[in-house]
C-alpha cells in the first residue's frame, strides 16, 4: 500500500531515527549485507521506539506482536558503516498500530517495511486496546 505517509522519504523526514552497525557477519558470498539481516536493522528501528523511555508505548502487563511485516528491498547495503534507520506511525488502530521504516546508507534508501504491530495482554495473550498515554506518545511520530 503506497500513501503520501509511505511515499519516498529522507532519513530528516522521519520523526524517530536510529542507527546500527555493520558487522562483517551481515554480509554474503556476494560482499553485501544479506538480505535476512534488514528484518533486524527494521527490528532495530521498532524496537527503539516502543520501547522508548520517555515516551514508551507500552503499558503494564502489554506487549507487541507482529501482525505483518512487508519488507521491500531497494539496494545493496555495503560492510563496513552503519545503516540508518526512519521510523514513523501511519495508522494507529484500537489495539494496533502500523509503521513506515526505511533503510538508508550514506543517505541511499535501501530498503523499506510497513509492519502492523497489535498491543496483546500478556496474560490472556489477546489484543489489549491502546492506553489513552499510548495514543499521546503516537501522535509527534506520525507524518
């Protein structure tokens, strides 16, 4: 799904940034970081932000699962350096919420992901509805 929320942006773009590095182990026979190692730069990128101190998004006794994850690969990404990571909030639903990332090396986008991710109880492992703290700490990440 192409919205102006998931059109082409530019790592400035994006309200929540994060980096990781390379590892010689990221990479392949070909000498390029392998395909199986953005889901984790991705990861990198969510994780930092539902798991933000000052603005987490979660609340007791919540966690987030992956509903869906749509990876699309756009470039090579080289050893050695970094890869930056945008993240940003397109949709947030009752329980869920959908994310816009990109992947970017020396300012090329590499690849980019939308990814739902639902809020579950962590006892009853059922979707647990959004706190209204939650929803506060969504709105500065959304375009």
């Amino acid at each position: 799904m192409t919205t102006d929320a998931t059109r082409d942006w530019t790592l400035e773009q994006f309200p929540a940034r994060s980096h990781d590095k390379l590892r010689y182990a990221d990479t392949d026979r070909q000498g390029h970081v392998n395909n199986a190692v953005f889901a984790t730069f991705i990861e990198t990128g969510r994780v930092e932000l539902i798991y933000n101190p000052e603005a987490p998004l979660t609340s007791p006794g919540t966690s987030f699962v992956i509903a869906s994850l749509n990876l699309q690969l756009k470039a090579e990404i080289h050893w050695p350096g970094t890869v930056d990571i945008g993240t940003m909030v397109t949709r947030v639903g009752n329980s869920s919420i959908q994310l816009y990332q990109s992947l970017f090396q020396n300012g090329v986008c590499c690849a980019t992901a939308e990814t739902a991710i639902v809020s579950i109880d962590e006892n009853t492992q059922r979707p647990s509805p959004l706190s209204e703290s939650v929803r506060a700490n969504l709105a500065p990440l959304q375009p």
